[in-house]
C-alpha cells in the first residue's frame, strides 16, 4: 500500500518537472516572439529606457539540451559618430578671430576652415536658460528655465527645475548606447539641491550623463575653482603656483575621459559636453597669456567697433551693406574717458582677449587630441561660440572684483587702478567695462541679458564633421536657434525622438534639425518663427521680420519696475538690415501689430507669461522654499562642507552661533567655521589659544575681533552675537564669548549675504584663507573636536 502511494507521488513530480520545462520552453519562445512585436516591446527608442532584451535561447532539461542567449548591452545604431558639443561662455558675436572680432582664436579658425559657420544662430541672452534648451531641444521657459536657477521662481516657466517630461538629450543618447560625460560650467541644479544631501536627480550625472568633472553654479574662480566629480566635492590637482588653471585642469578630465572611453571600448560612440568657463567672470588669464595682449586695445572700445565691422565685411561674416549700429547713449564714449581711465579699461580688455586666446588654446588641445586619436573624422562637433552675448555686467567701470558687483558694491576705477597689476591673477576677479562688452558684439546692439536684441542673442556656431558634411569652409546664414541643437543630433546620430522615458509621457521636441543645411548653403529656412524673451526684454522672429522691446540696462540689476508695459516696440527687416540698424516701426505699424499679436501667442504657447522685470530681486531664497525660512540651523563634527546658500543665511541680520567644543590638552587651533574666500568673507578660528573672528569685505571693510583671554581646555562653549545698526551696508557690532563670558566686542562696517563663490564650512578652511594670517597653514583644520555648532536668527534689540 504504501509503495503504491510512493510510486504515485513519483509520476505526479515527473508529470509536473515535464510540465515546468515545457511552460518554460513556451515561455522562452513566446517572449522571442514578442521582442519582434512592438506591441509587447517597445525597443524602437520611443520608450526610453530601453526595455530589457528577451530571452531568445532556448531552456532543455539540461544545459546540455539547452541555448544559452546572454542579454547584451544597448548599442547604438551603426556607425554612428561620436558627438562632441562645445559651448563657450558670455562671447560675443564680434570678439574671435574666425567671425573678424579682434581675439586671435586659431583652433577655431581651422575647425571653421573644415566646417561650417553659422552666422544667423541664436541663443537666450543669459546662462542657464541656454543651456537648458541647448540640452532639452525646447525653449528655455519650456524646461522651467526663463532665468538663472538662482532668481527661480513659482510659475511654470521661471521654476529652475527641469521638468521630468523634458528629458535631456545626454539621457536620450546614454539609452540609445552612448558613453556620456560633461565637463565644466553646469549651471542647471535647481540651487538648494546643491548640497551633500541632493537630490541628485538634477545634477549631470542625474540627467543622463555618466560621468561629470566641473562646477555647479554660474561662475568659479579659475586659480580657486569649486570642482565637483560626479556629485562629490574634490579640491584641485595643484596649485595657481603649479600653474593650476579650472580650464587646462577640465581639458585633461575631458581627454583623458575620451581616451579611457575608447580603451575601454573601441566601438561605443560617446557624448561630450565641453562647457567652459571661459569667458565668464571673474576672467582669468594666465600671466604669459596676458602679457601677449599688452598694448593691443589703447584705441578703445569705438574703434575696435569700427575694425570689426570692417573685418566682418572682409570676410563676408556680415552681408555687404550691413551697417555698424551706433553707441546707444547710456554708453559712454571712449575719447570722454581719463587717461587713468582709458589705462585701466585697456588692462581689462587685454585680460579679457587674453581669456579667450587661452580658451581657445585649451579647446584645441582637445581637438588635437581627437585628430591624434583617428577619432576626429567620426566625431560630429557643435561649436556654440557663446552662450549669450558679451557680458555688461562688470557695470560702466568695470571692476577688480565682480564678486562685489554680485552682492551690491561697485568698487570703481579708484580701486582698480590700486591693483592694475594684478588683473587677471589670483588675487583678482576682474571683468571688463560696459563699453568692451559692447564692442565684442559688433555689429549689433547691447549685450548679454538684452534678449530683445541680436547683442544679446546672436552667437556664431561651427560644425564640423569630415565624415559625414562634404561641404567644408562654407557659410551657413539659415536662421537656427539653439533649440535646434538637439533634433540635428538625433538626426545624424539615426536616433528617433522617444515619446516616453522612464515612463513619463515627453512634451515634444520644439526644436528644428539643422542636418538639411548642411550640404545645401541655399537650402530655404525651416525655423519661420521663434520668440525670445529675459526679464521683459522680449522679441519676436518671423519670416524675415523682427519685432523687440528692449527695458532696462544690464548693469542695473536691481529696481527695473515695470516701465516694459510702456516700453515702445521696435521693427526690423532682417533680411535686408543684417545688424537691426533700422527701426521701420513707423513705416510698417500694421506688420507691427501683427508680429506683436504673435509673441503674445508665442508667450502664452511656452509658459513665458508671466512677464517680470525683476531681476536681483528674485535672488531672495524665500522664492523657493516652502514654508517660513530657516532661523535655526545646527551642525554636527569637524567636517561640514556646503555651498553657501545651503548653510545659515546670517548677515546682515541679527543673530548667535554658539559652538560646543573639546580642546585637548595643551590647547587647540583652527577654524572653527567659515564661510566666503580671500576676498570676501568670516571666518571664526583659535590661534595661540585666543579666539579671533575676521570679516573681509574687499579690502574695503576688513575687520579683526580677538580675544583677550585664552581658550580653556576641556569642554568649551565659543560663540558670538551680532548686532546690527540697521544700515543700508549691513554695518553692527560683533561680540565674542566664551563659555558665557564676553572676551572682545568690534565693529563689521559692512556685511554681505552673500560671499562669493566658497563654501561654508566647520572644521577648516578649504580653498583660500579667509584671513591672511593663516594663508601658510593649508586649510588650518581645527585641532579640537567640534561637537556642535548652532546658529540661531535673533530679533533686532
């Protein structure tokens, strides 16, 4: 009885085993069959990521019996060329050599020689919304981006958040096969997300991009830059003595990336985004660099007008008959100047070409790299030669710092011409006058923040790709806006537009592929219309015509009101007047209308509605956050690193920090924290057992408390209170303590909310020392264990 039952159970478990392995083997094959059914699998690329490749072996009862089909890694379609993609920073349309400005830039010269030139491309008119839709393929309101990610703002178009149905073009070619890093200027992180904690999903390597080397925020310093690998922060390799420059150190990331990537794999194409720093502010040239340029701009910013103006018709940059449009009226003239004048805005430019003549030498030597790699022919570039026009932003005298600009003191030209050796050096964060900024955009009207106008928009482009354009050292004057990057990507990489990725639904690509022009100079336009607007300086394009309202000046950043309800429209008939000399808003008021009634459409298509004119203004971090604003803040250990926005938002506002600490036997050193660089910032730190706390204001406010007793050993309470005056400067008075008791008490003429471009920290001083006493002790790392800080808000007494 029972062996009858046991040889039961036998033939059930080998009925069921056959059963199991012919429902696996029905399974294998009906999963071959869907991976041919794009009903089942969508692996067409309209579904990104790509899904998971069926399994299309076969399964026996043994491996024996069996095939094996290991799933094999997405590639991309064949022969596909590696992209490259180059986009320099605030460069005019009238400053480098190959479109006749006066910046020798011969690395550029020979990729035009072999390329293309385009000379009717546009951009935004400032950073981040360029950048925004240089990637996305829409326009910058569309990604959320109508300004900077620091002035975002609660409406669809201003957020500074890239939305999730707008993915990247980095994500769409790492899905489709690609390698992808970026290197440089990033400018794209909604700003309280970039910190240790993230998120990271808005950072490069959240975006599509494996691997990131560069800056996040607007601007660095290029002798003391503020790096980041991946979604880490690193210090620089060397020192500014070394001969530490971010762009040298960004092109030997970027090389050695392209190099590894091709080792590592000699099929996979890759994607580069090289965004350089230069020639953004604060401009930097190495000393041998500037000293080339000594000399060459003594004839000022009218002339070098007129020279490029000339230059551009030489070279048939510029139609025949194109005018030179004149200096509008709030821009002085060079002959009006002082000859102190004259010899500072002279050392300014000479930096500033000098910047450019460098950047140009650190592209090529990328270039070089490729050519030295066989990877050139197969590697389609887009040169974006600036993301916006040149910038006026360093105010009508420029500066030695621009980083006072930012936080509201216009140092002069009484304090630059003090320091007129030290332009362009360490020590220094210069930016050039209004009037050279203007003269780098020859020949148009204004400058970067003016979207109104082509100053501000109008950037050249080259592309070069010897595999895959016949035509080289041509002309291309079809009128493309950097939207248009993307869809000329995805065409000549044979790669569709997806319509969904990860799941989300995408809003289309409002972007034109420029692939049709690129063997066809006559080919007819395909943009017929495409709006501009930043800050209420708005403009229109269509079929030939321009309507613009320019309001406001660049270098007033602050207090613009809402004058751009009254301010009056302009018209231009660009086919015939290349430069917009001639204002026919009389002559053509029905065309006017016309074309205004358009931008409204347009406004109200791409979430740039609602129009504001502020601009500083939106910096307040309020904008941002939900809820009331911090008052409180507590930091833990020797080790906290955080950009500045992220920490304790203190000056010019009352308030306390009281640091808890353990000093060893024998006494302690350091910092105990810090926030702010050389040039502008506090720090409070021990030395021969005193406490000090230091504010520098730009060599214009600086202030030293010390105190007056030594502080003990064993757990200690260190801290301070400021007061303020309730001035317009941020002035009050300081008070140090220690464990309760006041040991010194000075007075901050002025305060800043903001410190330029280096972190808060606690435990040390990581860049540049903030006080000079300690500039020979590395980071001066505080010997103590620091067991809490806390930083409290406090109301005016």
């Amino acid at each position: 009885m029972k062996r009858s039952a046991l040889q039961m159970i036998t033939v059930i478990m080998v009925a069921s085993c056959l059963g199991w392995f012919a429902a696996v083997q029905q399974r294998s094959e009906s999963f071959a069959q869907d991976a041919q059914h794009p009903s089942v699998a969508r692996s067409d690329g309209s579904q990104l990521p790509k899904p998971d490749p069926a399994f299309t072996g076969k399964i026996g009862e043994t491996y024996k019996e069996s095939t094996p089909s290991y799933p094999q890694p997405v590639k991309a379609p064949q022969g596909s060329p590696n992209v490259l993609l180059i986009l320099l920073d605030d460069v005019g349309f009238g400053m480098c050599s190959t479109f006749g400005g006066p910046v020798p830039t011969p690395h550029m010269d020979r990729l035009a020689d072999n390329g293309l030139k385009y000379t009717r491309f546009h951009t935004t008119a400032l950073c981040s919304p360029t950048r925004g839709a240089l990637l996305a393929g829409r326009n910058h309101h569309s990604v959320s981006t109508g300004v900077i990610i620091e002035m975002g703002t609660g409406y669809p178009g201003y957020t500074g958040i890239i939305p999730k149905n707008t993915a990247l073009v980095s994500e769409v070619l790492r899905d489709n096969g690609y390698a992808t890093g970026m290197f440089g200027k990033w400018h794209n992180t909604p700003e309280p997300d970039i910190s240790p904690a993230g998120p990271f999903d808005r950072w490069p390597t959240g975006l599509g991009f494996d691997y990131f080397y560069g800056f996040n925020q607007g601007e660095t310093h290029q002798f003391y830059p503020t790096i980041y690998r991946n979604t880490t922060w690193v210090p620089q390799p060397k020192s500014p003595e070394q001969g530490y420059h971010f762009t040298a150190d960004m092109t030997d990331e970027a090389i050695a990336w392209t190099r590894n990537i091709r080792a590592a794999n000699p099929d996979q194409p890759w994607f580069n985004y090289f965004s350089t720093s230069g020639v953004h502010a604060p401009h930097h040239a190495p000393k041998d660099w500037l000293a080339k340029y000594v000399g060459k701009f003594d004839y000022g910013w009218d002339k070098q007008r007129e020279l490029t103006h000339a230059k551009q018709l030489e070279l048939g940059i510029i139609p025949s008959g194109t005018k030179l449009t004149p200096r509008p009226k709030q821009i002085p003239a060079w002959n009006e100047q002082s000859a102190d004048a004259k010899k500072v805005y002279a050392r300014l430019m000479e930096n500033y070409a000098a910047y450019m003549a460098y950047t140009d030498h650190e592209v090529g030597r990328l270039i070089d790299s490729l050519r030295d790699s066989g990877e050139l022919d197969n590697t389609l570039i887009l040169y974006v030669v600036g993301d916006n026009g040149a910038s006026a932003e360093g105010g009508l005298e420029g500066t030695f710092s621009e980083i006072a600009s930012l936080v509201g003191l216009q140092l002069g030209l009484a304090s630059t011409i003090k320091r007129i050796d030290e332009i362009g050096g360490p020590k220094s964060e210069p930016h050039v006058p209004v009037g050279w900024a203007w003269a780098m955009t020859a020949p148009f009207q204004w400058t970067k923040q003016v979207a109104s106008h082509f100053g501000g928009t109008r950037n050249p482009m080259i592309v070069h790709w010897p595999n895959g354009i016949k035509a080289k050292g041509e002309t291309r004057t079809q009128f493309h806006h950097v939207i248009d990057v993307v869809p000329t990507i995805l065409e000549a990489c044979h790669i569709p537009e997806p319509k969904t990725v990860n799941g989300i639904n995408q809003k289309p690509i409002e972007g034109i592929s420029m692939v049709y022009s690129f063997e066809d100079g006559r080919a007819k336009d395909r943009r017929s219309t495409q709006y501009f607007e930043l800050a209420t300086n708005r403009a229109i394009y269509h079929d030939g015509w321009v309507a613009c309202s320019q309001y406001g000046l660049p270098w007033e950043t602050a207090g613009r009101g809402d004058g751009f309800l009254t301010a009056p429209w302009e018209l231009y008939d660009i086919e015939r007047d290349f430069s917009e000399a001639d204002n026919l808003a009389a002559k053509h008021p029905e065309k006017l209308k016309e074309l205004i009634t358009l931008f409204k459409e347009q406004a109200r298509q791409y979430d740039v509605l609602p129009l504001d004119s502020r601009f500083s203004e939106r910096m307040d971090p309020k904008l941002r956050i939900a809820g009331p604003p911090k008052t409180h803040w507590n930091y833990f250990g020797n080790s906290v690193w955080l950009p500045e926005p992220i920490g304790p938002q203190l000056f010019p506002r009352p308030f306390t920090l009281t640091a808890s600490l353990d000093i060893p036997k024998g006494g302690a050193e350091g910092v105990v924290t810090c926030v702010g660089a050389f040039s502008c910032g506090w720090t409070l730190y021990i030395k021969d057992t005193k406490p000090v706390f230091h504010y520098t204001y730009f060599d214009v406010a600086d202030a030293t408390i010390a105190g007056s007793a030594p502080v003990p050993e064993g757990k200690v309470t260190l801290g301070t209170e400021f007061i303020p005056d309730g001035t317009k400067e941020g002035s009050g008075t300081l008070k140090l303590v220690v464990n309760g008791k006041q040991v010194a008490e000075g007075h901050l003429k002025r305060t800043a909310f903001r410190h330029g471009l280096e972190p808060f920290e606690v435990g040390r001083d990581s860049i540049t020392p903030i006080d000079s006493i300690y500039a020979n002790r590395g980071d001066f790392a505080f010997t103590g264990k620091i067991e809490k800080i806390t930083f409290n808000l406090t109301k005016m007494k």
